[in-house]
C-alpha cells in the first residue's frame, strides 16, 4: 500500500550521517499494553482502582495501600509470536517465541504505629517487564512504484554532495550505495546528478527480514498508606531500564529476468542497538465511598529515558556488467567503529481513571465472591520529545525538527481494560481485555492493540497461585524506506501473539 509522503518525516532520514531517530524510536517505548503478576493481567490489566496486587506500584500506587500483610511474589511467562505482513498484496509470515516475565517483588505492610486517622502503610519494590519486544517481521513483495535506491539520491541531491562527500560522509547509508554502485553521478550541460542503478518500471522484487529482540522493563519503589480505610494515597518512583536490537536486511532484486541491464540485486544489512535507563514517578488515590465500591485515579509523570544507539550497516550491489558485485561496510568507513548517538527521550504524561465493583464485599476476603473492575487511561503520545545529551547547536537543530515532526505523526489517545473474577474459595476465576486504538494521526495507518485474557487463581494458608494465558491481537504498519518526493509504500502487520504467565506468591 502507499500513502501521501509526510515531508518532514522523510527529511529527517537526510541527517542519518549523524543522527539515527525518528518518532518510531519513540513508538516502541510508549505504545504497548503493560504486563504485571497472573492474576493483573488475568482481568486485563484493570488494576487503577481494585489493589492489593503488586502490579499496582506500576498502574496506581495506592492500590498497595490495601495490603494488611507482606508477601513475595515471582511471575515467570513464556511469549510466542505469529506475524503477518501484507506488502503490496503479497502475504507473508513469521514466528518467533520467547521467556518473560511479569510483576515480581516484595510488599511490606505494617499499622499505623500512632493511632492516628493512617490505619496502615505499605512498602512495595518491584520488577515488571512492560513490553517485551522479541518479534521477527518478514515481508516480501513486487514494486513497480520506487525503489530503496531513490532514498539514497534524494539525501544526496538535497545536500548538493560531491563525489567525495558522497563516498565519506554517510557511511551508514549513501557512501554504501555509491560505493557499490546502487547509485551513480552523470553530469548534464556541467549540472552533476545523482541516478539509481534499478529500474522501478521493469519490475523490483523486495524483500525485509527483522529479527528483533530485547525489552522495556522497570524497577519501582512504592508507598502507600490507608486513610480510615476509605482512602488510599500512594506515591511509587519507577526506574525504566531498556535494551533493544533489531538485525534488519533488505534485499531488492531485479524481476525482469534480464541479465544485461545493470542491476541483479543488492543487499542493505543495518545492525541496531539501543540500551536506555531513565527515572519517573506515579501518584494516585482510591477512594472507597462504601464497601462495594472503589474509584481510584493515577496520574504517571513522563519517563526521562537517556539512550545510546549504536548502528552498523553494509551493503552489496550486482550491477552485472556495469560494475559487478561490490561490498562495503560502515566499519570500514568508521575504523571498525559503530555510529554512537546518545539523546534523552521524554515519554508522554499519561491519566488513568479506574472504579470496581466488589460482589459480596465484606472484610472477610474469603467471603467475597468477585468482583468487576476497569480503567480508562489518556496518553498524550504526540508530546513525545527527544533532546541532545550533549550542547551541539546541530544536534539541539536536528531534534526540534525530529519533536515537530513527532507531533504531527502521533497523537494522544484513550486505552481502555476491562475484567472481572469470581471466587468460590480457595478457587478464583478471571477473565479480562484491553484495546489501544491507533496512535498515529494518518487515519490511513491501521493500528490497533487488543487483548484477551483468561486466567485461574487458587489461594489457601499463605499461598497463591495464579496462572493466566493472554492473547493480543496487535495491527501496524513497517516502512522499509522512506521517500520525500513521492508516495510512500509499506507493509501491514497482523501479530497474534500467546503469553502464559504464572504468578507464584507467598505471604509472610
């Protein structure tokens, strides 16, 4: 499929030389449905206002002000990935599996030691794996509409580069393709201009393969305290620490089937990684206006993510007899270096408002026989920002544009998660859902984030057990390259993807 370039997002490729961001980068660390324990993600995340569960230090903190015991708690899971891409009415799939892990931590709760209207405070730290981004995408496709090449001309032609400036200066893209030949110089009445090697018209055949790995994960401290047990105020500091790589190979080949036109087929191979730690904080209330109901709302301050990015690429070009097969790497452009980029990414402010309904509410919670719960949150993704680690001009320069750009690409949305239980003790039963609706402001890019939960809980002397499994439905889109000049194609993503997670937890 194609759509409308978007000018300023395209322009920001041309500064690849020194700068590799773009609002994507932005997306894969604000744009997920969280994990927590089992029992959280059994009734799909809906933890604003129900509490008592250590997912609470990442959704409202208050929601630890409801313990009136300590406990352990460990929540390993295992994740498996099915993808569909459709690119240019071609479908194609991949898979690719993978350990998790949920909420794990320690909750510490103890009485107000001096009688006053603080009945109880609790202490919470906790590691919880947000977003897992082990994937592989696949996509293969005929183009008779652009080619990757003409990205590498336009970052050329809109620099006025030299022949030199061209085989030094964009060793992470350019210099490749005009060191092999993907691209070419001719000069017309004195005029140099940059042409591309493959023909569009006669037919291309692309292919993208992205094996992905890594995560987002955060450390949280937490602190809660009840107020005659009908209000609940908390506060959590969260450290979000991230790892990411992403191994990419494009390959685009001639499907004309003539051997004697100057392009066969070339290769571009991009090696990613992003590691990050950054600092945030949570507060929230749950107000509990009598026994049966809970209202509870949780504002999450930005995250202020610092990053290092390191990127190496090659590339190999057939261009038959007009130069042959030629290889390059960006190593050795760079004395066997990757290119380093360090920035600060600000995360989106986000609100979340949350009620429960508790059946049977009594303070017996053996007694108690279920509940429904949901939240409605706003993530304002639009307001992403990124900002230079360091005082360059050009650097402070490249990012305003890059923050512009990722206003105009995003936008805030709601998200919403629903879930229920019934218990007939020591036995619980769950079922739960959430949906993410698209965040980008192009009606014509269908995204979505869906999920399904069902899970199963047992409680008895001091132990619980819970076990869940989730299936997300999740819809996007990949670009494999980005053009100024003209429409841009890309692929539809379908990824149905398993989770089982199993929360073992221990009072004590």
């Amino acid at each position: 499929m194609r759509i409308p370039y978007l000018t300023s997002f395209a322009l920001l490729f041309f500064t690849l030389s020194t700068h590799a961001q773009t609002p994507d980068d932005a997306l894969r660390n604000i744009w997920f449905i969280p994990g927590g324990t089992a029992r959280a993600m059994g009734i799909g995340g809906a933890m604003g206002s129900l509490g008592g569960d250590i997912t609470s230090n990442t959704v409202n903190p208050a929601g630890i002000g409801l313990y009136k015991t300590k406990e352990v708690v460990v929540s390993p899971g295992f994740m498996f990935n099915n993808n569909t891409a459709d690119f240019r009415g071609t479908s194609t799939s991949a898979n690719k599996s993978a350990f998790a892990y949920g909420s794990s931590g320690i909750v510490l709760s103890a009485p107000s030691v001096d009688n006053g209207s603080f009945t109880n405070f609790a202490f919470a730290f906790s590691v919880n794996q947000l977003a897992s981004y082990n994937n592989h995408l696949h996509y293969k496709g005929n183009n008779d509409y652009s080619s990757y090449a003409e990205q590498f001309i336009e970052e050329l032609a809109r620099d006025f580069a030299s022949p030199t400036a061209a085989e030094q200066n964009y060793i992470f893209g350019s210099s490749l393709a005009y060191r092999t030949y993907l691209v070419d110089t001719s000069t017309n009445n004195g005029q140099l201009t940059y042409f591309g090697l493959p023909n569009p018209s006669t037919g291309l055949t692309q292919e993208y393969d992205a094996a992905i790995s890594g995560s987002y994960n955060e450390a949280t401290l937490g602190f809660a305290g009840a107020l005659n047990d009908k209000l609940y105020l908390g506060f959590s500091l969260g450290v979000p620490f991230v790892t990411y790589r992403k191994d990419e190979t494009f390959t685009e080949s001639d499907a004309s089937g003539n051997t004697n036109n100057n392009f066969s087929s070339s290769t571009y191979t991009r090696n990613f990684t992003s590691t990050g730690v950054g600092l945030n904080f949570k507060i929230g209330i749950i107000y509990k206006p009598q026994q049966n109901f809970r209202f509870g709302l949780a504002i999450h301050s930005p995250s202020f993510i610092s990053f290092t990015d390191k990127i190496r690429a090659s590339m190999t070009t057939n261009t038959e007899g007009y130069a042959g097969i030629l290889s390059k790497t960006s190593d050795e452009l760079n004395s066997g270096n990757p290119g380093e980029t360090q920035y600060v990414l600000q995360t989106p402010f986000k609100a979340v408002l949350s009620g429960t309904y508790l059946i049977s509410a009594v303070a017996d919670t053996k007694k108690q026989r279920g509940f429904i719960t949901a939240d409605v949150e706003y993530a304002g993704y639009g307001t992403s920002k990124f900002s230079t680690s360091t005082d360059q001009s050009a650097g402070s320069d490249y990012y305003s544009t890059l923050n512009s750009t990722t206003s105009d690409y995003l936008k805030g949305n709601f998200n919403f998660r629903l879930g229920g239980e019934l218990k007939f003790d020591p036995w619980a039963f769950r079922l739960g859902g959430a949906y993410y609706g698209s965040p980008y402001r192009d009606a014509t890019l269908k995204a979505s984030r869906m999920q399904a939960d069902a899970g199963i809980g047992y409680r008895n002397h001091g132990l619980f057990i819970d076990l869940t499994y989730i299936q997300t439905f999740n819809k996007d889109v990949n670009f494999p390259y980005r053009l100024n000049d003209k429409a841009n194609t890309y692929a539809n993503i379908t990824d149905s993807r398993g989770n089982i997670v199993l929360t073992v937890g221990f009072k004590i």
